[in-house]
C-alpha cells in the first residue's frame, strides 16, 4: 500500500504523547501538563485518583477547604481564586451568616487589616473568631514581627496547640485556625459548610468564579468592590485602587524579583506542574516591594512559605529553606 506522511499509529494502538504507540489500556493521563502512565495514582486534595485508560477515576471524598490570608493583603479562597485586596478596616473573612433566614449561624470570623509599611499596601493585624466567644489572634506592630495572643478560654468550644511554628485553634464545630504567628493565617472547614458560608474567603462551594459575592449577595467581577462590602465599618474608606508596590519603590524590584526566583526555580520544579507558581511569585515581588519599614526578609520568606504550603497540599514536599534562606532554629522552637 501506499505510504502516508506524518506520525500514525498502526490500527487498533494509540498515540502515547511520548512518540509511542500503546494499546488502549495503557493510554496515559494528563493531569497540570504532565503525562501519568496508566496505573499511576495521584493525590487531589484528599481524593486519590488512578488512570485508567488514558481516564482518570477519582475517589469522591467531600474534602475540608481552605483559606489562606498572608503577607500584604494576598487571599487564596477556599475554591482557589487568588487575588488582592489592601483593605484598612475590620472585614469578614469568612462567616456562616449569610442570610438565610433559616440559619442563625454559628461562627464568624474577622480579619483586622492595617496598613503595613509606607506604601500604602495593608496586613493582618489580629483575627478574631467568634463562637459565642471571641479568640483574637493579635500582632500589635502589624508588621511580620513575634506578636500576641490574646486567649479568652473556654475549653468547650475550642482546643489549641502548638505544632512546629504554628499554633492551631480547633473549634468543635469544624471551624480551625492554623496561625504562624506573624502575618499568615489558615482558616480551614469542614465539608458541612459547602455552599454555606460569606466573606472575603468566598462560598467554598467548588465554584471559583463566584467566589466575588459581595454581602448584599450579587456577584462582582471586581476584586475592590467585592471586599468593600465585607467591612464592618461604614466608616472606614473604600478601596478605589490597586496598590502597586515595585512601581512605588522601584529600586527595590530588582531585589525583590531576585529574591523571589527561587519560586521559579529548580527548587521547587517538582511542584510547578501541581501548583501554577505565577501568582505567588507577583504576590513575593509585591510583598518584598512594599516591606519598607523593617522585616523585609521576614515578608519574603512568607511568601515563599505560603507557595511551599501550597505545594505540600498537591503532595510536592519541597526543602527550600537554607542556612541562608529562611533558615528555622530548631532549638529555639525545643
């Protein structure tokens, strides 16, 4: 027969995306651009998902979800939309008071955000939960500085330790807390909440795109719009502008990016099919930018650790810190 130019498999076999030719049972899967034999299981969030066929078949476990507010005013809600927002004001982070007359609600909990050096860019400066009582997680300077805690105890409704640098607060309704003690808070729930709950950390109803429900409950495309209406305050400014840093301060950029490259680079390779590392690197460059008033290495190390974190939980464990970056004394923490 007559021959016919380009790359064919023989009937019956299938194209392997390696320039080999398989049989259906042993078609790879792609997951974040990266090829996975047939066979081979991965970890999404706490489902574990085999390929079959070149199909992936997953567990259908309901995950807890989680927030994360760290550095200048960086939030990654509990459906992964990332975005910004330098609020300076008290603003609901996440609560599950969201107007349903059939529900009273059992926590609320508050992000006080202050601005942090002279840029204009803000932090976190205390959280507060409310159970029917109030823990306040307090970092007086608000800068990325040893703080305190303030603890209002009563042991019913909650339960805290510590592990490593963190210190966890476990409510007894499924509401926990992960806090580094500097500028960086977890908040994670439990899967009862789905669809259930308000706030700067969106509806955690798997959906990132309507993640931006402001309090009256219509959906904005506008980050500033959307945490002006989650203040406490009616008399705190609104937000009108996003606040660039780097073109503030630009003869710190150049630092800053150099600094911030190790998100880019080989140290964290193994992670960057899992985690999309683009927005975290901005977030470091923007944070390393706006920390002008001491702690500057403190700012940059959060923001690194806050892509770290998120490469464990796509199961890519990654040993970034050195002697000379971010390095931790483990004797101090014994």
């Amino acid at each position: 027969t007559e021959c016919v130019s380009g790359c064919v498999c023989p009937v019956g076999l299938y194209d392997d995306g390696r320039g080999g030719c398989v049989e259906q049972e042993d078609c790879p899967c792609i997951h974040n651009n990266e090829l996975y034999s047939s066979g081979k299981k991965i970890k999404v969030d706490c489902n574990t998902c085999t390929c079959q066929k070149g199909l992936w078949e997953c567990t259908d476990n309901v995950c807890y979800g989680t927030c994360t507010i760290y550095g200048s005013g960086h939030y990654n809600t509990f459906d992964g939309k990332f975005y910004d927002f330098d609020g300076s004001c008290e603003y609901v982070a996440t609560q599950d008071f969201c107007g349903d007359k059939n529900s009273s609600g059992s926590f609320s909990i508050i992000t006080e955000n202050v601005p942090c050096g002279t840029t204009g860019v803000t932090c976190s400066k205390a959280i507060k939960m409310f159970l029917g009582v109030m823990k306040t997680l307090s970092n007086r300077s608000a800068a990325p500085f040893p703080a305190i805690l303030e603890v209002i105890p009563d042991t019913k409704k909650f339960s805290e330790m510590t592990v490593g640098l963190y210190l966890v607060i476990e409510a007894s309704n499924g509401v926990m807390l992960i806090w580094d003690k500097k500028t960086t808070v977890f908040i994670k729930l439990s899967p009862d909440y789905k669809g259930k709950v308000c706030g700067l950390c969106g509806n955690f109803d798997d959906k990132a795109n309507n993640d931006f429900t402001t309090r009256s409950g219509l959906q904005d495309s506008n980050a500033l719009n959307f945490g002006n209406s989650w203040k406490q305050s009616p008399m705190c400014p609104d937000v009108t502008e996003e606040i660039k840093p780097c073109d503030l301060k630009p003869h710190r950029k150049s630092w800053a990016e150099k600094e911030c490259s190790i998100i880019r680079s080989e140290v964290f390779k193994i992670c960057h099919s899992k985690v999309d590392p683009s927005p975290f690197y901005d977030a470091c460059v923007h944070d390393a930018c706006s920390c002008d008033s001491g702690g500057d290495c403190e700012c940059f190390c959060s923001a690194v650790a806050a892509y770290a974190q998120e490469c464990i939980k796509a199961e890519a464990c990654v040993f970034w810190r050195t002697p000379e970056i971010c390095p931790i004394f483990c004797d101090y923490y014994n």
